[in-house]
C-alpha cells in the first residue's frame, strides 16, 4: 500500500518537473531573444505559470533579484520578468542535464530505427 503511494508522489513530482523544464526554456529562450532585441518583459500571472516561477526561485534554479514579485495583503498577483539573467548556476545544471537527456532519448530512437531499417534491407535483399 505504501509503495504504491510512494510511486504515485513520485510519477507527480516527475510530471511537474517538466512544467519546470517547460518554464527554464522559455525563459532561456526570452533572456537569449532579450540580448538581441535589448528590450523585453514578461508577466507571469497565476493562469500562465507564476506558480511554477516562484517554485523554481524557491527550490533555487532562478534568482530571485531577476524577478519583480507583486503581492496584495500577502497573495501573491503577479511575477514579472524584465530580462536580467534569470538562473542560478544550479538551474543551469538542472537545464543542460535535461537536455543531454532529451538528447541521448532522440539519438537512441534514431539508432533503433536505423536499426530497424538497415534489418530490413538485409532480409529483403
């Protein structure tokens, strides 16, 4: 009983996780458009991830001097991002070790379907 419930909490954190990985890219991608353009901002609202913003200045991977926090009598309202560098260098790590990742995932399906396709024409000719 206990294990099932353990596995459960687990496969969630690993769900939420990759909110977490959705968020670093996009501001990645925002802190890397901002150093060509010079001009950008970006408010994160409680409908388009400021929960997961504030959950990734908590567990360490953003600063929090990057970000302008909005409270009203203690609730949270909104989180804006003006373009300063966002990560902490522990984000960093967590960001290109996901990718290295995703990486090795992609490279193993095209070498199994290499595989496959290579397989095939043997047998065939």
């Amino acid at each position: 009983m206990e294990k099932s419930i353990y596995k459960r909490e687990i496969r969630a954190l690993k769900k939420h996780r990759k909110s977490y990985l959705k968020k670093l890219e996009e501001l990645y991608a925002l802190y890397e458009y901002r150093e060509a353009q010079k001009c950008i901002s970006k408010e994160y609202s409680a409908e388009n991830g400021m929960q997961d913003i504030l959950e990734l200045i908590d567990t360490g991977y953003l600063r929090g001097e990057a970000f302008d926090i909005k409270t009203y009598f203690g609730d949270y309202q909104a989180v804006y991002y003006y373009g300063a560098y966002p990560f902490t260098e522990k984000g960093i790590r967590f960001l290109l070790a996901s990718r290295k990742v995703r990486i090795a995932q992609r490279m193993s399906i095209i070498l199994v379907l290499l595989l496959f396709f290579i397989s095939i024409a043997v047998l065939t000719c």
